[in-house]
C-alpha cells in the first residue's frame, strides 16, 4: 500500500490553515503533518517533519516565503514546496521559481486544485496554477529551467574541480545535499558529466563569478 503523501502547511492565517488542513484532510491519501505560522517554524522542524510536500504562504511577517524555501530545501531538497499566495503578478511568480519552490498556487483556487497541485509536484513536475500560467507566460523562456542562485553557487564550486565533499565543507550542508544539488543541476543544463558542468561554466561565465552569490 503506497504511504500517504505528508504534508505541511505554513501561513500566518489561521482561517488560511485551518480552511486548507480540513480539504486535504478529506483525502484518504494525505497525511497533514501539522500547521504552521511563519518561516522560521519550518527552517527549524523541516527535518524533523520530513514532509514530502510543504504548501508555504508567500509573504509572513519575520522570514517570508522565498527565504523559507531557499533555507528548507538546504536542509531538506527533497521535499517539494508549493507557495501559496494572493499576488498572481509574474515577477512574485518567477521569484518563486528561482528559489526552489515546484509550484505556485493562487489563494482563490478551487479546492481541489490544491489536491491536483500536490499530486503534480509528486511526481516530479512543476505545477502552476491557471491564473499564475497566464501571469508568467510573458516572463517564461523556451529552454532550460533556470538555475536556483544556490545551484549557482553550488556549479562554481565543482567546476573549479572540488569533490561533493569539499563542497559540503565549503557550504556547511550536507554531502547528500550537494549530490541533490548537483543531480539537478545537471538535469536542467541537460549535462551529463562533470566536463561538461565545467565547460558550461566557463561559455557562461560562472567562473569569473557572474550572477554568482557566494
């Protein structure tokens, strides 16, 4: 029997969580691991829940949401974050996608399109709401997903030759994390081998440090 999809939600409205816990809660397939208030919450306890999904509100008081996801997939990349948010403008959108988070969902939705979102982002997939689809298409480019400034960091680092592991000590994160890293890093550059990442690195400028936050 396949294990319920675990998840969290994090908003600092109550009537936001309590209104989202009791729809996924109808779902057999769905385990709601707890509800949240602000970022810092789930940067603090995202090992410990080990959610497979985290529904995070965009804009909190103290740390907001793309910190929170940029934070939580450090300590945790593979679980999936999915903003939740009132802002359907294209720049909030790609914002979110630059972090890290697999999918972005307007407030307004029907419900079950919450439940399609998750199930989306399980497998893998970015998912993107109809209203903040029509937001973002002015903005989206054909081609390759865009790095995360973290990937960034993370692709200067190998292609100066270093191994996961000095990585991991460079960064203070995990090995498994940087191997995370590096998977998806290769996976949206298309490249299979570490020459490449450092032949992609000089054509792109990486090396010399552009748009590369250390």
């Amino acid at each position: 029997m396949t294990p319920p999809t675990r998840i969290v939600i994090v908003d600092d409205h109550p009537m936001v969580t309590e209104g989202i816990q009791s729809i996924l809660e109808s779902y057999d397939e769905i385990e709601v691991l707890a509800c949240l208030s602000d970022g810092q919450e789930i940067i603090d306890r995202v090992e410990d829940l080990a959610p497979d999904v985290i529904l995070l509100d965009l804009n909190m008081p103290g740390v907001g949401g793309l910190s929170a996801t940029e934070m939580v997939l450090e300590k945790r990349p593979e679980t999936r974050i999915l903003i939740l948010s009132m802002h359907d403008s294209p720049e909030y959108i790609s914002s979110a996608l630059s972090h890290g988070a697999m999918g972005y969902v307007l407030k307004d939705v029907p419900t079950d399109e919450i439940k399609r979102a998750i199930d989306v982002v399980m497998e893998g997939q970015r998912y993107l709401c109809t209203g903040a689809k029509g937001s973002l298409a002015p903005l989206e480019r054909p081609g390759r997903e865009q790095l995360t400034n973290r990937e960034q960091t993370i692709l200067l680092q190998l292609a100066q030759g270093k191994s996961n592991k000095d990585v991991a000590q460079a960064l203070d994160i995990s090995v498994r994390t940087v191997e995370t890293h590096r998977k998806n890093i290769k996976r949206k550059l298309g490249i299979s081998s570490t020459a490449g990442l450092t032949r992609y690195a000089m054509e792109h400028g990486v090396l010399q440090g552009t748009g590369v936050s250390l």
